[in-house]
C-alpha cells in the first residue's frame, strides 16, 4: 500500500507545477477520493475510513494527532502540523496516512473496488505492477 500511497502523493505533488515535492499532496490525494468514496459509503462512512487511517498514523507519527478529519470529511490542521516538523516528515507521514487509508479500503471494499477507485480519480496513473496479494495492506 504504501508503493500505492506514494504514486498517489507523487502525481498530485507533480501537478502542482513545482518541482519540489509538496507535503501537502497527501491533502490533494484525500480530497480528490472524498467525493468518490463518499458515493460509495457515504459522507459518514468516509468520514469514519479517513478518521481511522488517521488514527492509525498518529499512533506511528506522533505529531499527526493535531490533525482532524471535519464533518465534512476534510482533513483539518495538516497544513499547521506540517510547518512544526523537518521538511521532510510530512511527506514520510503523509504516504503513511494514505497507505492505511487504502488498507482499509482494501479492507473493505476489496482489491478490485479499490483500484477501480483510483483509476477513476486518476486515470493516467499507470497501476499494472501492483501487487495487492502479498498481504501488506499498511
């Protein structure tokens, strides 16, 4: 998942015409599934995924226990979190974010929903050497 997690990070830091990485593409990459996910689930049931995958990471990276997930299901205080930290823990903590929200997806929905998810968001992200079989869901 985190391979996954740091393609996803890596094309929203990429269409942000810089080229320095951007910490906050994991931001991008959650808003961008929100409304995909939240046809799928629901407001609520997405809300509850992304407020889990966050708890997870917070338990791995401390300082994410600043950042919320809203009632609208948007991540909140990340942009804060990541301006207190070395310039390079965002980005680490980020595709940790990403990598357990797609666990759970997997988790959840399967395999096949999962991806066909993400290629619906991001169609041109080439997906054909993932390996969803290993077990490494985190």
């Amino acid at each position: 998942m985190r391979d996954l997690a740091a393609r996803l990070i890596a094309c929203e830091a990429n269409g942000n015409s810089s080229s320095v990485p951007n910490p906050s593409a994991v931001f991008h990459v959650c808003e961008r599934l929100r409304p995909h996910l939240a046809a799928l689930m629901g407001k609520g049931g997405f809300h509850a995924v992304l407020s889990r995958a966050l708890a997870v990471a917070a338990t791995e990276v401390r300082w994410l226990r600043v950042v919320k997930v809203n009632a609208d299901g948007m991540l909140e205080g990340w942009e804060q979190a990541e301006k207190q930290v070395d310039a390079k823990e965002p980005t680490e903590a980020g595709a940790l974010l990403v990598a357990h929200l797609l666990g759970l997806l997997v988790a959840f929905i399967g395999d096949n929903l999962t991806l066909r998810v993400v290629r619906d968001v991001w169609p041109k992200l080439s997906l054909e050497d993932l390996n969803f079989t290993t077990g490494d869901h985190s």
